[in-house]
C-alpha cells in the first residue's frame, strides 16, 4: 500500500521526533543522578502520570494496526485483550500494589527475592530482560518500522535504527522520569490521532446507507459487533472446531496472561514502584484500566466500520485495514499526526522496556553479584545495558519476518514462561504457605513445557501448528491449561517442603485476601477500592450492552 506523503506531513512528523527528544532530555537528564532517581524517578510519581504511562507502555504500534486488522476481520470480540486489561488492573491496584509499595523494591524480582528466596529472583530477572528483548522492543520494532514502510517507503531498516537511536537517547540520558512525562505527552497524541480517523469513519458511513447501529449490524459479518462468542464453529457440515476468541478462551485463558503482564512484568509494574505514595501506586493501576476501556472504540471499531465502507479495497488483506483508512479518510496534516500517533506508540512500548531491562540488570544482577558497586556505577551500568539491549533488538527485529502473525506471535511467545509466573505471584501474594521450592518449580516446569509448545505451534521445527491446527486447541486455552498445571506443581511441591518462616511471608502476602477492601476511605472517590468499583460496574454495563 503506498500512501503518498505530503511536505506537510513529513513535517509534523520531523517536528514530533525532535520536540519528543528534547523533552525526554530536558526533564530527565541530571548530571549527578541517583540510581534511585534514574531507575524509578526518585519514587515521585503521581496517580494520573502512572496511569498514562501504564496504558502508553502497554499501546504499540502492533495495537494500533493489530486491533484495526482484527477488528476488520474478526470484529470486537478482539478487544477483550484491551477490556478484561482492565479487570487486571484491579487486580494490580486493590491487592498487588499495596505490597509492592510497601516493600519499597526497584524490580519485581526483588520482590520475589523477599517472599521465596534468591534462586526464584534470578531466574526471573533473566526470563524478563529475554522477553523485553524479544517481545516489548523486537518484534514493536518489526511492526513499527514495516508500518512506516507500507506507509511512507521508507525502508524499514532504515526506521529500525532511526527509531531506536531516538527512544534509547532521551531514555538512556533521562531515566524512568523522561519515560514517564513523555508518555504523558505521547497519550495525548496517540487518543487524538485514534478519535480524529474513528470519528472520521463514523461520518463517512452515512455515504453508504447506515444511519444507525442497526443499519451497522446488517452491513457486518455475523458477530462482527459481539464482545462474546459462542465456544464452537461448525465451519463444515460434520466439522467441529473450537473459536481462537471465544468467551471460554477469553475468560479462562486471557487472565493468566493478564495477570503475568499487569500485575508482574517489571515494564509495566516499573511505574508502580515509581509511585509517591501507597495511593499514587493503587489508583495509578485503576487509573489504566479506565484508559482501557478506550481502544475498543478507537482502535478495533475503525477497522469494524472499514467493513462496510472498504471491503472491496482491502479484500481478504486485513493487515491494510489502518492505511486504507489513513488513505482514504485523512486529510493532508491530520496523516502526519496519525503518523505522529504510531510513532508515539512505539516509541513508548520500546522506551518502557528500555528502563526495565536497565533496572533489572542493575538492581537484580550486579548489584547482588558486586555489592559495593557504587550508585553512579549502577546508574552507568544501566545506561550501558539499554544500549546494548536496543542493539540487540534491533538484530532480532529483522527476524519479524518469519513470523506469519505478529499480534499472535506477541501472545503465543510468553506461554513459555507467563502462567508459571502467573502462579507463583499469586500463590505468593494469596498463600502464605507456598514455598521457594515451589516457586522454582513450577517456573522450570512452565519454562520446559512451555517451549516445547513455542517449538510445534509457532512453529519454529517443521511447518504445521500441531497443537493450534491439528489439535484444534486455541492458544489463549492452551494458556489456561498451563496454568493449571502449574500450579498443580507448585501447590504438591510446597506442601512436600518446610512451611517459610512467618516473617518471611509478613507484609507480603494476604492473611485474608478481603482484607484489601477494609479499612478507611482515602480521598472519597479517588480511593482506589471506589475507583475499582466504579470501573467494575462501567465494564458490566459495556460487556452488558456489546454481548
């Protein structure tokens, strides 16, 4: 698809990288800083910052087209990714916040270090640096720069090291700080971009005869506008397969995945940690889930509304679904913005996971290796890191290619490790009497199954998705069924081995999980327990009315 591009729009968009550098240095970059204030941006952030740059570090480039593609093709059942997102932000701000607050750790290994022990700490510190890499900054970086491409010819090696070179100098200069107010900035940009082409395309549907949201149903593939989907598919008379996105996937599958990324990814959880008080962390995680109730109106309705307005253009080539709009609705201008949004988003999915890999080998690995490495010498070392990391994923982004679906890849690529992570975080934070045996445990049996998994059904050996095709077992069940497993082995290992000391588990673990909704009410709606409320009733309503 090649969409010509105006003086106007190259313009905004050389504006948009310049002014976005100069912002990330001039707020963050201290002569002198601190490891403190470079890896968390000395513990200062308010509420409304966290939540932006929770919701900017989780939006990419991938989202943006992904959800427009899938939402062409399989409808608003896809934005399930983007609303049971904010159930787990619940989650993370009502009982998952307050202890990781309170601990006052730099990373989420750290954490695990406290209730399970050292061996659980490393080897997740090394499973998240692998997946920052690979995941959060590869494969953004693929997409991002093949969008560019398709959009603008340029070569997408080209975007790669432009790209990187811009995100990794404001981050590795300023921190968690530049990162943080950038997002900020870049939210904006990225919300407006997405409503100006929504809205756009809501317009241009009276030109075709649909006046109403009947009139929108009738013109749509059947259960193109349901959230919820049946379990089965009789695609054949005889025939009987199960649905990739059906409410039981989705229900039972897409938590385990939730919760690793929301609750226990350091390049989310980073922005907790970074909060000013107990308050700040718990309502910033709400916060992002209201945030998330948008991009199904944003960001997957416009490519359910490219449905009856450009099917004959885009054809059987969903992936063209955002720049045939783009194309097609835009004018001279509003393009450079779009353009300026899509940037945006990759840019803060790859500064985000940037400081997280920077903190994580700082804090997790050389300062547990060489103590008295000095705070400049660990402020030095993380910057070093996030140079290297870039790198390195600009290397591996060139392998993008070989993946035949991306928005699947991103999902099917943490079943290696996610639901084993997804146990021992919340045995830990709900069971007093897991133990470090368990913990470790349970991650190594998820890691050896989870990447035989990767090996028949991305695949990387042969060329037949053994479990996915030939199965019939979608990935996101596949997650569920991981999950259960696992868990078996940590609850039977940790009862076969000695109960920790009970200070050991103090103050970071639930004697009574309900014990997260008592106590006095901070700031009257702003109190984290209302807010949560509050958001658990709009998302009842929404699911209520889009069933």
């Amino acid at each position: 698809m090649d969409v010509s591009i105006s003086v106007i729009d190259t313009l905004i968009i050389i504006a948009y990288l310049i002014g976005i550098l100069a912002i990330g240095i001039l707020v963050g970059y201290r002569k002198n800083t601190s490891s403190d204030q470079f890896f968390l941006a000395g513990r200062s952030l308010k509420w409304p910052i966290i939540g932006t740059g929770l919701f900017c570090a989780n939006i990419s480039t991938i989202h943006l087209v992904g959800l427009a593609s899938s939402g062409y093709k399989d409808g608003l059942v896809i934005g399930n990714f983007e609303w049971m997102a904010s159930f787990c932000l619940i989650v993370l701000g009502v009982f998952f916040a307050p202890f990781y607050f309170r601990s006052k750790v730099s990373t989420l290994p750290e954490f695990l270090e406290k209730r399970y022990g050292p061996g659980p700490r490393t080897f997740l510190a090394l499973i998240f640096i692998m997946s920052a890499l690979l995941v959060h900054i590869g494969i953004s970086l693929y997409a991002g720069a093949k969008v560019l491409e398709e959009f603008f010819n340029i070569n997408y090696l080209v975007s790669i090291v432009a790209i990187s070179l811009i995100t990794a100098t404001y981050t590795i200069l300023g921190g968690l700080r530049a990162v943080m107010i950038t997002d900020a900035i870049q939210a904006v940009l990225l919300l407006c971009g997405a409503a100006i082409l929504t809205f756009l395309g809501l317009k241009a549907l009276p030109g075709v005869g649909i006046e109403n949201w009947a009139d929108l149903k009738a013109a749509c593939r059947p259960d193109q506008l349901s959230m919820i989907q049946p379990i089965q598919d009789l695609e054949a008379p005889g025939k009987f397969a199960l649905r990739e996105y059906s409410w039981y996937s989705i229900l039972f599958g897409y938590p385990i995945l939730g919760i690793w990324y929301w609750c226990t990814d350091q390049t989310i959880v980073q922005k907790i940690l970074a909060a000013q008080t107990e308050k700040d962390a718990r309502d910033g995680a709400i916060f992002a889930g209201f945030l998330k109730i948008l991009p199904v109106f944003l960001m997957v309705l416009p490519g359910v509304i490219a449905y009856p307005l450009f099917q004959d253009v885009i054809g059987e080539d969903n992936d063209a679904t955002l720049m045939v709009m783009m194309k097609e609705l835009l004018p001279i201008g509003i393009r450079g913005l779009m353009a300026a949004g899509l940037l945006a988003a990759l840019m803060s999915t790859i500064e985000a996971a940037l400081n997280s890999t920077a903190t994580l080998t700082a804090e997790d690995i050389v300062k547990r290796l060489r103590p008295q490495t000095s705070d400049a010498g660990l402020v030095f070392i993380g910057r070093i890191t996030a140079g290297v990391v870039v790198v390195l994923a600009m290397l591996w982004s060139t392998q993008g290619a070989k993946f035949d679906s991306i928005f699947e890849a991103i999902n099917k690529i943490p079943m290696a490790f996610a639901p084993g992570i997804t146990t021992v975080f919340l045995g830990g934070v709900f069971w007093r009497r897991g133990t470090k045996q368990g913990a470790m445990a349970a991650m190594m049996f998820n890691v050896f199954i989870g990447l035989i998994y990767l090996a028949v059904d991305i695949p990387l050996i042969g060329d037949k998705q053994l479990i996915a095709k030939e199965l019939g077992i979608p990935f996101m069940q596949v997650g569920w069924y991981l999950f259960l497993m696992s868990s078996a082995v940590y609850f039977l290992v940790s009862l076969a081995t000695p109960a920790p000391a009970r200070e050991q588990v103090d103050n970071l673990c639930w004697t009574r999980p309900l014990d997260a909704l008592r106590g006095k009410l901070e700031g009257g709606l702003t109190d984290p327990r209302v807010m949560a409320l509050i958001l658990f009733g709009i998302m009842g309503v929404l699911y209520t009315i889009l069933r």
